[in-house]
C-alpha cells in the first residue's frame, strides 16, 4: 500500500478537476527491508500494565483526527488512511507478536513524518507528551515530571531521545553528514536572528521528534521543516519567515520538466525554458516574503493590486535607450568594457544595437525602446541613399531574429530636441564637427526607408510585427518638410495590420538626454473596481478605500527601490553591474532618476459602480478625470523616496482577469454585470487600462476624446488603443491622428487589429 506525501493540514489552492494534489510524486513511506509476503494483521497491543487488550485501528484515527484537527485540519478520511498505514507499518515491524502502546506511537508519529504531515505529527506529540505528564502526576512522581519538562526545554541530557550516533543527514547540497544539533542552533541564530537560548530549546525539541521516530537518516529540508512548524508553534511567525526555505513542490517540479508547459509559453519549449520556470517561482515566492512587506504582499495575493515582474524581481521595470550610446561605446560595454569598440559601418551599428537590446532584456522586465533611431543613423548614411533601403532591411531584419518581439524602434520626423545642437556622431563613434540638424534630410529618407521596409516584411507580402515601429509627433513635426506623407505611409502600416503606435510629445514632454536611458524602476497596478465594489455605492467610502490602496502602491515602489538599492550597492559586482557602473563609474540607468509608475484597470467599470454613467456620459467622464487628477497628486504626496512618481493606464489583459477572477472569488458580486468575456465567453475581465471597454459602440475618435481628459493627468507613457474600422483608407486614419494631435490630450494611440494587446 502507497499513499502519497499530501500535507494533511495544510490548504492548497483549488485544483482541475482530475488533476492530481500537489506531492503526489514525493517520496512515499519507507520499510526497514524489503517484504514479500504481507505481514500479518495485528490483533492485540500490550498494556502499560502488562495486559493484552485488542488492537482497534479506530481509535488511532480518531488520535490522528484530533490532532489535525487541533491544527485546522478536517479530513476524516485521510485520517482512516493514515491508520491503515500506521497498521501496515505496525505488523512488518513487530512480526506477529502484539506491540506496545509506546511502539503504537511511535509508529504513528513517524508515519506521519515520513508521508510529510509534520505539522499534525507535532500536534500529536504535544498530545503524547501531556498524556505522559498527568500520567506521571497522577502516579505522584510530580518531581519527575518537572524534572522532564526542563530538561527538554533546558538542559537536553542524553536520556531525552538524544539521537544515535549513526543517525545521518543528507543535506541540501548532496552531502551525507552525521547528526549534529548545533547545525540547527547556528542554523537559526545566522538566518533568523533567535537568541542561543531560544535557538537551543527548538533544537532539542525537533531533535525529540526525530528520536521518537526512529528516523536513521533525515534530510535538511525535513529538519527546516520541523523547525518552521515549532517556530510557528510558539508564535514566532516573523522567524519562521526568515527561516522559510523557498523552492518548488516536486510535483510541481515533475510537470515542469516532464510534461508540456503551456501555461509558461505556447511555443514548443526546451529544457532551458525549464530552468526559466523553475527559477521565476522561486523568485515570486523570494519576493512576495523578503522584498516586500507582508501586509503589500498579502494585497497582491487578494487581488486588490498586482505587483509586476514578481519572477523578475532582480530587474528593473523598463527603459528607453539612445542608440548614439552604442555608437559611441559598442555592443561589448555591457559585457567588459575593455574590449568594447565602436561600430566602424552601419552594418556593424546594426549587429552592436540588436546585441545591447538583447543584453538589455535581461536587465529590464519590458522590452526595450530605442529613441530616434532615424536621426542615429542618419551621419553615417549621409550622401548615400543608395543604402537607405538595403540598411533599413538589415535593421528590421536583425531586431526580429535577436530580440524581443515587442522591442520598438521609434521613428522622430523632425529634430528631437534632445539631438537640437549635438554634435552628430558617425562611423567609429567619432564627432564629425556639424550638429544633427544637417542630417535633416538623411533622417527623414532612413524613416521612410524603415516604414516601406516594415511595409514589405520578410515576404514582400505581409508586414513585418517585429520590432513595432512607433512615430514620434511633437511641436515641430507639422512644420517639418514631408510630414503628410510621413503620417499616411506610417497609417498605411495600421490599415494593413501591423501593431504599430503613435507618440505624441507635448509640451509637458520632459526630454532625456541625448544617451540618457529614461528608466522605469517598478510598476504597480490598482484594482480600481474592488474599492468601487467595497463601497457599496458610497462614494465618500470609495476615495477612502481608494487612498488607502494609493498609498499601499507607494509603499510597494519604495520597498522595490529599498531592494534595487541593496543591489546597487555592489556596483560593479551585482547582478546589475552595468545598470549600477556604467563605463568609466557613470551609472547607466541611476536609481534616483529612475520612475516608479502606478497603472490602473477598470476605470470604466469602476465609474460605472460608484456613479452609475459610463466614461461618455457626463458624470461617468468627471469622475474619470477627477480620479486620475487625484492618484497622480496622492502618488506623488506619498512618495517617501527621491524618484518620480506617475501615473499611467498601461494594464494587460490577464491582469485585468486576475483582478476579475479575484473580485468573484472574494464575493464582489456587484462587479458581476459589467465585466468583459472573450469570443468564447470563458475569460472574464475587467477594461485594461483607463480606456472604454473594446466593444463599447463609439467611433475611433469619439474613443479618443472619451479617454483625453484622464490621460491629461497620466504620464507619458500612456497609450490609447485603436483598432482600426475594416476597410479603413491610410487617409482616414492619418486624419484621425491629426485630429487627435490637435483636438484631444492623448498621450499615444497604439493600431492593433488584436483588441488583448493594450499595452
């Protein structure tokens, strides 16, 4: 007989049905030798007195029950067979002669043990022990009972189950040593701060434990297990945290690496992509307990806000990037720096940008955008428009084969500000003596060049998605010379279906410096519909519950910069090394310049709930705006650290389902008639985004004024989605786009024909 090692008290989260209950591939109970024929069954136990009374497998089910139960446990079945085990054990040990009451609970406790119910095993010793105390009371021998109760606590003489000296413990790092208690006091002491007295006194008490069960060999994870369940025995959760061994349960681990994951990736994977998975649970589980406070922690897992990049925790949130700092210092500055050279020909500019946005994904939990990329360029193809389109292919072609798929490159038809007065770089990173304001007509040729590139694809006959292109409009974009033509052929790539964007560069637009990474460090995103739904209709009750989750966003980005910080500490030697030194001691990405940025979802059907209009009715479209305008003023009054705090719409459909899922598990019934299905009805979610909900009946444009009056308090980054009408000419939509430059205070527009892409 087999049972498999489930915890017995413990609470899992809700399983498929038919599918297995975690640890059902653990190890399971082990014999003394191997046995062929089945024992026989045990029909009586020896009385402490001496006397044989009939064994009654009951009543060790109903001890086991009481014990899980005095822990929170309810399953009265797992309770019979754990007894049956106990039975099974009981008649190979004893081989036909009837055991003792003292073997009976010995066995019961290292069943219980080796199938992993260790939290319901040290109920049941705590029961044994005071059981054994009124015994020795009721016998007069009141002396002998303090006298054992000390010295379990204190003093731990041999006699009280001190374990044999062959006793062995195979440990996390594949070492079989013998059994020393002190490993457990230090142990302690180093990880979580106990004094020697306390440390000592869990020490013996696990060590008791094991002795009572007979174990010969124990593992580490089992001993760090004892020692959680009796440090959270005696009330000291905040230790037991500290000492919390993170990792993945092996049934997890089994389907990981065994089986197809399709819930990590659709594509086809490898074993390399398991290792991915393996380590992102256990960075999730290392942030949720030590990078974040318990109480952010636990809003998260409610599903009142949701923290992004828990797997990537290490790394910053995102960052656009200047393409003139890989001309000027080479692909290799953040590998070693000593060996990095500038690109001597635009073909080798291409290779080094592709490979400093790859080295960048793994630093950022977003992947890149590099600013201006036309204008970078431009010297180098000056006088030769021959290249223009063979240079453009190459470009495309590389960022698709390299990096990620969502990279951008953005395209500026006029003179960014930040390049106004630079002098230009060309081949070699070398100063050529003019600035970029001569290159005017070279970057304009190298955009255009881009645009019909993208437009032909790898086929020639359906546009390239990879990398997205994103046209930057600002002040000087319609005196430029060509823009109309610009922004129909950049239109075209929309109507034709190519997730491209629009970014519109206000006047508030705080421009970087001309290689100045601009850095998001940390984002947050609020579930706007549980504090409307909370409120129950109330809406001074509302921005109470709105304030609160405000300032739990802030408390989250400062305990992320607390932990980037820590680091940045090491400078040249973190995982951050080229972030936190740069070249020549300069940080790259410097955390006091660094954003920290809150998102939002369920904006339409929060206004929907506390005012009862959408966001295109007057009351529906105030509350809207007076909600940005207060976030983005509470963000920043409660911001306790030097970065910049701001506000923005970016939120992804299995996020705003997340938070759906969440607000009706939690009973959140009033949220119910305005959530969002998919085409098969199945997924349910809230509107990403502060934007109108995809299937909302509203032209384009009357979509965009809707959304214009929160994104005037958002921050730069904020983007309303478009899909583009079927059958829609590249005049239209260059139109719409003129129209919502200068008639509305849309930050960007993103074209998608897929309505899940909000960000």
């Amino acid at each position: 007989m087999y049972f498999m090692n489930e915890p017995f008290d413990d609470i899992h989260e809700e399983l498929k049905p038919g599918e297995p209950r975690e640890g059902v591939f653990d190890a399971q109970l082990a014999f003394p030798g191997p046995f062929f024929d089945a024992p026989a069954p045990i029909a009586t136990i020896r009385k402490r007195d001496g006397r044989e009374a009939p064994f009654e497998k009951e009543k060790i089910a109903d001890a086991i029950f009481n014990a899980a139960q005095s822990i929170g446990g309810e399953d009265r079945e797992r309770a019979h067979s754990l007894a049956s085990a106990v039975a099974l054990y009981l008649s190979k040990m004893v081989n036909g002669d009837p055991p003792t009451v003292d073997q009976v609970q010995d066995a019961v406790e290292r069943v219980l043990i080796e199938l992993g119910h260790v939290r319901t095993a040290l109920a049941y010793a705590r029961y044994r022990e005071r059981r054994a105390r009124v015994r020795k009371l009721r016998e007069g021998d009141l002396r002998a009972a303090v006298r054992e109760w000390e010295a379990a606590r204190e003093e731990a003489p041999a006699e009280m189950g001190e374990p044999a000296p062959e006793r062995m413990v195979r440990t996390s790092d594949e070492r079989l040593v013998q059994w020393d208690r002190l490993r457990i006091v230090n142990a302690l002491q180093r990880e979580t701060g106990l004094d020697e007295q306390t440390a000592t006194a869990i020490a013996v008490d696990v060590e008791q434990q094991i002795a009572r069960a007979g174990v010969k060999t124990v593992t580490a994870a089992l001993i760090r297990e004892l020692t959680g369940a009796k440090l959270i025995e005696l009330g000291l959760e905040e230790y037991y945290q500290r000492h919390t061994r993170l990792g993945v349960p092996l049934y997890d681990a089994e389907r990981i690496i065994c089986r197809p994951n399709a819930d990590e990736a659709a594509r086809l994977q490898d074993p390399e992509d398991t290792n991915h998975a393996v380590a992102r649970r256990v960075k999730r589980a290392f942030a949720l307990s030590q990078v974040f406070s318990q109480p952010i922690a636990d809003a998260h897992r409610r599903g009142a806000l949701h923290l992004e990049g828990l797997a990537s925790i290490d790394r910053l949130h995102a960052a656009s990037h200047s393409p003139l700092f890989v001309l000027k210092h080479g692909a290799r500055v953040i590998d070693d720096a000593r060996r990095a050279a500038p690109p001597p020909h635009p073909m080798a500019f291409i290779a080094d940008l592709a490979t400093f946005s790859a080295g960048m994904e793994r630093l950022f939990q977003r992947p890149p955008v590099w600013r201006a990329v036309n204008w970078a360029f431009a010297p180098l193809l000056h006088g030769n428009r021959a290249d223009d389109e063979h240079i453009a292919h190459a470009l495309l072609g590389e960022f698709a084969r390299r990096c990620h798929p969502a990279t951008r490159l953005q395209l500026n038809w006029a003179l960014p500000p930040s390049l106004a007065r630079e002098e230009a770089l060309g081949c070699g990173g070398q100063y050529g003596g003019a600035d970029y304001s001569v290159y005017a007509h070279a970057a304009r040729n190298f955009a255009t060049a881009i645009i019909q590139a993208c437009k032909q694809g790898d086929t020639g006959l359906t546009p390239a998605h990879a990398p997205q292109l994103e046209l930057v409009i600002d002040e000087a974009f319609p005196q430029a010379s060509g823009c109309q033509a610009c922004l129909e052929s950049f239109a075209e790539l929309a109507v034709l279906g190519a997730p491209v964007s629009i970014r519109f560069a206000r006047n508030d637009y705080a421009a970087p410096g001309c290689m100045q990474a601009q850095v998001e460090a940390h984002h947050v995103t609020l579930n706007l519909p549980r504090s409307a739904a909370a409120a129950k209709a109330n809406e001074r009750a509302f921005w109470d519950n709105l304030d609160a989750l405000l300032d739990q966003a802030s408390q989250a980005h400062s305990e992320k910069q607390v932990f980037l910080e820590r680091i940045y500490g090491w400078s040249g030697l973190g995982c951050l090394a080229f972030l936190a030194g740069g070249v020549e001691g300069e940080p790259y990405a410097p955390l006091e310049a660094a954003a920290h940025v809150t998102g939002v979802a369920g904006l339409s059907e929060c206004a929907l709930l506390v005012t009862g209009e959408s966001m295109v009715q007057p009351a529906g479209a105030a509350f809207a705006e007076k909600l940005a305008r207060h976030c983005m003023n509470r963000l920043g009054d409660s911001a306790t650290y030097g970065a910049q705090s701001c506000l923005t719409n970016a939120c992804e459909r299995d996020v705003a389902g997340r938070f759906a899922a969440s607000d009706l598990h939690h009973g959140f019934d009033a949220v119910r008639p305005h959530l969002q299905a998919d085409k098969s009805g199945q997924c349910l979610y809230y509107t990403p985004g502060a934007g109108l909900p995809e299937h909302y009946p509203a032209t384009p444009m009357e979509r965009l004024r809707a959304e214009s009056a929160v994104h005037a308090h958002l921050g730069e980054a904020a983007t309303a989605h478009i899909c583009p009408p079927d059958g829609v000419s590249a005049e239209a939509l260059a139109t719409l786009i003129d129209k919502a430059w200068h008639g509305t205070s849309i930050r960007g527009i993103r074209f998608s024909l897929d309505p899940a892409q909000s960000r």
